[in-house]
C-alpha cells in the first residue's frame, strides 16, 4: 500500500479530473464547482503537485537552518502559504531554491496562507517516509542508517520526478475539461506504473534484512491489561517502525466485532479473579489462580472464517514459542472465535482434538461454549 500510494500521489497535481461523473455512451460530465474550480487553477497557470511540493519545503528547511537533509520539517500553513505563491505553484515539482526563498519570505510574515483551508496531511503518514502530527510535517524517526537511506532513498525518487501534465492548459470551458477526461490523457498520466515505468522499483520499500531480522525477534513484554486503555500503552515509533506485524494487529484491533470479544472474555477472566494480560502481539494471558494459565488469540471472523482460523492457530503456536520464556510450559492455547464454525464441519475436531487448542464462542446469553473435547482444559473459566 505505501509504495503504491508513494508512487500515485508523486504524480497527482491541480488541475486534475476533479468533478467528473461518467455515465452512458462514455458521456462525462464535470460537476459545475468542480469545473470552476479546475478553470480558475488552469487561468492561473497551476501545476502544483502537493507532495512534491512538500519534499522541496522540507529539503528548504533543511538548507535554510544550515541541517541534514533529514531534519527538515515545516507546518501545514507553511505549505498552504507556498502552494499558493504563484512563484511555487507553477510547475509539479518546484525548485528548491525557488521554495527556499519564498519560505524565507513566509517566515518573516511577509506572504501568508490563505484564511481557511482543508487539512488532509494524515494520509502522508502511510507513505512510509512522513510524520505528520500536531500541524507540522517531518520525516518519520529512523530506527539505524540503513532505515535512514531507506527514507532518502524514497525521498528523492519522489523529489526528483519532474514530469508534469499540462494536458488541461488549453481548456476554456466544462465541455473542454469533459472532453480531455474523455479521451484518457489525466488517466494515462496518473498511471503510475506507466508514466514512470523505467523508475517504479525506486518507489518499492526495499526489504531491509535488519528490519526482517528485528521483526522476527522483537519481544514485547506481558503488562495488565487496562479495560479503558490509557494514552501511552502502545510502545514508541521506533519499534512500531521495526515491527509491521505491529502494523497489522494494532488495525485488526480497532475491528469493533474484535473488540467486543476481548472485551467479553476479558471480563470473563476477571470475574474469576484472573488479571488479564496483553502486549503487542498476544490479545490476551492470563493465570487463573490454582487453575492453570492461558493464552487467548481472538478472531472475530468475517467472510472468510476459515482463513482466520488458520491466522490464529499459527499466531498461538508462534507466540507460544518467541514468549516461551515469559510463559508457563503447560499454557493452554484458545481460539476464541465470534461463534461455532458450523460452516466448517471439521474445524471443531481438528482444533480440540488433532491440534489440542482450546477453541470455544459465546452464546447469544454470553455463556461460554466449546466442543466436549475442551471441558476438562477450560473447566477453570467456568469457575464463578
């Protein structure tokens, strides 16, 4: 997602196709604000490409206060100010020393933004590249040198890209701009993978052998779990960056039905006085007192059931090895699923009996459930 999205938004600028709408017989139609719009950015002789524009703001600021390259930040009002200097917004990718200048002249209050403007900057934070928060744009925190010449390496290929459409200069009124969207050159020049075939692989994160190796072996530590988590639970950027399996829980979290289910087996386990337990990669532990301890993976399911299956079943065998130092030897492994896989006919016996996992759902009256093979493990979350 973030090298194709480097790659798209390196080439999107104003005036786009902003405002068409298809319909039949290839008839397109531009919406009537969205062509005045596009009319008044094409009598104004804009060219401006957003993160290219950003890429030379920071490469300014790094020139103007004498730093590396990759200190350089500025903040979204900044940008705003320099997107709407005509000497900046003339072509797609401005240069430096023209941008320097006129960030110069901004920061001595002598140009200055416009009075209102929409803010979109978050979507430069799945780039890979960008930290966008608190109103200023900066490089994301490197984690070692090899992951800082990943950073400038992305960052040039997008900075140095100067190609520019200027397909819609002609156009005088909404039939023209219809037409140039009819006939295919703005989406022809927004493929990316065509317009910059030669440089695509420049775009790609390059697969770091370090951050793989970090990835395999980072061990997040076991803390209490909080019912209404807290500000700074999560651990810094700097791991985050190393780990993308992170990434990828930390969404599967936000999941709602995913929520709920933690939520319910969480006050499960309180209710018989356990303290659960989580950390970056495990949903939840807990030792139930006298009675063992277990190792929860929640799936919330979804269309593909089975799949998830699958994921959670080697996510217990996995975290039960890389935690094996943390964890009892007899932790019990559960599959806590939204309901019984009934569509699955086989999955309860494969579970319970041939892989020995705990795998057990919720009724509709919130009372636990499992396959008979499981009543003798689980017997201890019965417990009132």
């Amino acid at each position: 997602m973030a090298s194709f999205l480097r790659l798209q938004l390196t080439l999107f600028q104003y005036p786009n196709a902003a405002g068409a709408q298809f319909g039949a017989h290839d008839r397109v139609h531009i919406v009537h604000n969205a062509a005045a719009r596009t009319m008044e950015l094409i009598e104004n002789g804009v060219h401006v490409s957003p993160l290219r524009l950003i890429c030379a703001a920071l490469a300014a600021d790094a020139e103007l206060r004498d730093m590396p390259l990759l200190q350089g930040e500025c903040t979204y009002r900044e940008i705003y100010a320099l997107a709407n200097d005509k000497r900046v917004n003339q072509k797609a990718c401005p240069a430096v020393r023209i941008v320097r200048e006129v960030l110069m002249e901004i920061r001595a209050g002598r140009v200055v933004p416009p009075g209102r403007f929409e803010s979109r900057f978050h979507i430069l934070n799945h780039l890979e590249v960008f930290d966008c928060q608190n109103g200023r744009i900066a490089f994301r925190e490197r984690i070692d040198e090899e992951d800082a010449k990943v950073v400038t390496d992305l960052f040039e290929s997008i900075a140095s890209t100067k190609m520019q459409f200027n397909g819609f200069d002609n156009a005088t009124a909404a039939d023209d701009l219809a037409n140039i969207v009819r006939n295919g050159t703005w989406a022809q020049y927004f493929d990316g993978v065509s317009t910059i075939r030669n440089r695509v692989a420049s775009f790609v994160t390059p697969i770091s052998t370090i951050a793989l190796t970090r990835e395999a072996i980072q061990i997040y530590p076991l803390r209490d779990r909080i019912q209404t988590p807290g500000p700074n639970i999560d651990p810094p950027r700097r791991t985050q960056i190393a780990d993308p399996e992170q990434t990828r829980i930390k969404r599967e979290r936000r999941n709602l039905a995913h929520k709920e289910l933690l939520d319910r087996t969480d006050e499960l386990l309180r209710a018989i006085g356990a303290v659960p337990q989580e950390n970056s990669h495990i949903d939840l532990f807990a030792q139930v007192p006298d009675d063992g301890s277990f190792l929860f993976e929640i799936k919330s399911g979804g269309e593909n059931l089975l799949a998830q299956i699958r994921k959670g079943l080697s996510q217990l065998y996995e975290y039960r090895f890389r935690y094996r130092q943390q964890l009892p030897n007899d932790v019990a492994l559960c599959l806590v699923l939204p309901e019984r896989p009934t569509a699955i006919p086989w999955a309860e016996e494969y579970l319970s009996v041939d892989r020995g996992i705990c795998v057990f759902w919720f009724d509709e009256h919130g009372a636990l459930e499992y396959p008979p093979e499981c009543e003798a493990r689980l017997e201890p979350l019965q417990r009132e």
